[in-house]
C-alpha cells in the first residue's frame, strides 16, 4: 500500500478535492434533479431500464467499463473502473447503490414535485422521490470518481453495483451483489446516511416471509363441519409466530403487513395468507428464528400450512471499531476537516451483504437529510460535494 502512504505525505491534497467538489456542487445538484425527475419505480422495467443506459453512459465517459445485468424487473448495473496503473493487481474497492425508487410514477407531477426550498435550520433543501433514497446517492459515487480521474489519484480498481429491486429486498440482484463482493478490499454503501451525517456501520438483517395456509372451503351455515378455515388457522398460526418472536426477544422486529383471505361471509375461507416483515440484530437469532417458522404445522386437522422466503438480506454486525478500513475512512475525513462517526442502522440494505460476508463495510455515503420512504423527503444540497470529496479522499488513503 504504498500509494495511500504516498497519499497521506501530500499527493492528494485535501484542499484540491474540497475545491474541486464545491466547483461542482451545482453541477451535482443538477444531475440529482435530473435523476430524480426520471421516475423509476421498482418493478418498472421500461422505466428502470432506461435509467440503467443512462449510468451506462455516464460510467463509460468517467472511463469505466460498464455493462447491464438482464432481469425481467429492471435491469442491474455492473461497473469496473481500473484505478492507477501501478496499482491494477490490487483489490477493488466495491461501491453499491440502487436506481429504484418505492415512489409511483405521477408522484413527480403531484405529491412530491421537485423544489428547492431554504430551511433556516439545514440550509438549502432539494426535495422530490428518491432525492434521498438514493439518487442522490449515485451521484455522489459517480463525482467521486471524477474528482479521483481529475486530480490523477493513485487509487486501487473500483467496483460498482447498481441494483434495480433494491426496495423490495434485492429478490433478483443478490446473487449479483455477492459475486461483486468477492475479492473486494472494501465496501462502500451510497445510502443516506443518519440524520446527524454518521455513517452506518451495522444493520439489521432482514427477511421478508410469506406465511400461506390452505383449508376446505363449505357453506358457513348448511355444512360448516365440512369445512376447514384457513383465516382462523392463519391467525393461530399468527399468535404462535408472535410466542416464538417472544422467546428470542434480542432485538427481534417483526410486523404482520399484508393479509390476504377469504371472499365472502357465508363461506368457509379455504386460503389466506400473511406477509411478515423480521428484522435481527443478531445472526443466530435471525438463524433460530428462521427456522422455526419454515417448520410450522397446522394447529387443526386438514389444514396446510407453507413459508416462502421473498426476500433476505443477513445481520451484518460490526465488530472491532479499530479496523484498518474505518481508520482510513476517518483520516480521510479528517485531512478534508470532517468528523467521521458510524454507528449501527436499523434498515437493512445490499450493504448487509457485504458486511455479513466479512469485507470491511461503511454505508451512508449519501448527503444528508430526511424523509426517506415519506413525502417530505430531502437532500441537503451542500452536503453533495462534502460526500464527493469524502469518498475521494477515501480512494487516495486506501
């Protein structure tokens, strides 16, 4: 690692990356506002495809070689970028991000329009769907990137995934995201970070489950004998998923968020089911837990009872604060006269992927502010090029 050495006596000049990110502060605010009025809802492909030429384009002039990664919902995103010459046999830094937003389309022209807005407290506030969640995000990365080409950085390759289905859990794209964490040196999550700019080191592990019930549909007056309610197994089903919630009570979160039953009052429902959201801030807890609810039985005779994972992203637990990655990280903020603090987050992300596979892992790289998944939802402006330059100055230190 002689190149960082090189970098920490002065060949990557704070001060330059700090100019040469505020330079460029309108120029991101721009392409955020760009990015933000084209609208990619998850599950749109047509839409999420689009967006994915353009970062194809965007990557190929930052001189990377970019390609797309088929997927009937959207296509992902897959980047390479090959650092300093003397440095090509290195290991890559990973960057991931998504371009799929949890907005409809039409949210642009009513709710959620784009506007810049002064808070007396924050600044300059730019708000509109996915400014915070995260394509704002994506130009962080992308500026980051140019400053490192700009200011002739001696950095290591960097890897970048971009994912479509982010929002719903990464159902079609982690098998991409780990196969762009092996080998990696590090990885960098561009998501928002917490509201007082920490970075986010640790996230809950994540699994959203589908618990499906099948009975005996009857008149619910001539033969009820005859037949089996699915709903009411449903609920009992509900009541023991509560019990075993309540045996691993470590930091388990679990929320009923969809049912689905029944038709019509006078039959005996014969399927219903539930959608379960889990959240663990521990491994083994997220391992018992799992398992117990992919082995239930029905409590009545005749019924069926299934669980069907939708999606799953592992606890990433963060242990040992002195690690070489988050101590670059920190000088890194520290040349640029930015205090650098992480601390555990309770979403989960694609992040979780690369943090539970053991590769050093900070997240949170976006700009600040607020309103992630809600209506009010915003960047602070001036925070774009102090994210930029903080990356930046993160490929020259390691």
């Amino acid at each position: 690692m002689t190149s960082a050495g090189s970098a920490r006596n002065g060949a990557a000049p704070a001060a330059g990356l700090r100019d040469a990110a505020q330079a460029r502060a309108a120029q991101m605010a721009e392409r955020v506002r760009g990015y933000v009025e084209h609208e990619t809802p998850t599950g749109d492909a047509e839409a999420l495809n689009a967006f994915a030429d353009r970062l194809l384009a965007r990557y190929a002039d930052l001189g990377g070689v970019a390609r797309r990664v088929p997927s009937p919902t959207g296509d992902h995103v897959a980047a390479d970028f090959p650092g300093h010459p003397d440095r090509a046999g290195e290991a890559p830094l990973l960057f991931i991000g998504h371009h799929d937003t949890v907005w409809p389309k039409g949210h642009l022209a009513g709710p959620m329009p784009w506007r810049v807005e002064e808070s007396a407290e924050h600044g300059t506030l730019a708000h509109g769907p996915g400014v915070f969640d995260m394509k704002s995000g994506l130009v962080v990365m992308e500026t980051a990137l140019e400053l490192a080409t700009l200011a002739a950085l001696p950095h290591r390759p960097v890897r970048i995934v971009v994912v479509a289905d982010e929002e719903i859990g990464s159902p079609t794209s982690n098998g991409l995201v780990r196969e762009r964490v092996e080998g990696a040196f590090a990885a960098l999550g561009f998501e928002s970070p917490h509201p007082d700019g920490a970075l986010k080191r640790g996230r809950r592990g994540s699994t959203r489950l589908r618990l499906s019930v099948r009975g005996r549909a009857a008149h619910a007056a001539l033969d009820p004998e005859k037949g089996i309610s699915a709903i009411d197994e449903l609920v009992d089903q509900l009541v023991a998923v509560r019990e075993i919630i309540a045996r691993h009570s470590s930091g388990v979160l679990c929320n009923v968020g969809v049912l689905t039953g029944g038709g019509k009052a006078n039959v005996v429902p014969d399927r219903a089911s539930a959608d379960i959201g889990l959240r663990f801030a521990d491994a083994a807890v997220e391992r018992a837990v799992l398992a117990e609810l992919g082995a239930r039985t029905p409590v009545r005779a005749g019924a069926q009872v299934s669980t069907e994972i939708l999606s799953s992203r592992p606890t990433w637990v963060f242990e040992g604060a002195g690690d070489p990655f988050t101590s670059a990280v920190r000088r890194a903020g520290e040349r640029l006269g930015q205090d650098i603090a992480a601390a555990p987050a309770a979403g989960a992300a694609d992040t979780n992927t690369a943090g539970s596979l053991g590769v050093p892992t900070l997240d949170g790289f976006g700009p600040r502010g607020a309103g992630a998944h809600a209506l009010h939802e915003c960047i602070v402006l001036s925070s774009l090029p102090e994210r930029a330059a903080l990356v930046a100055g993160i490929l020259a230190e390691v």
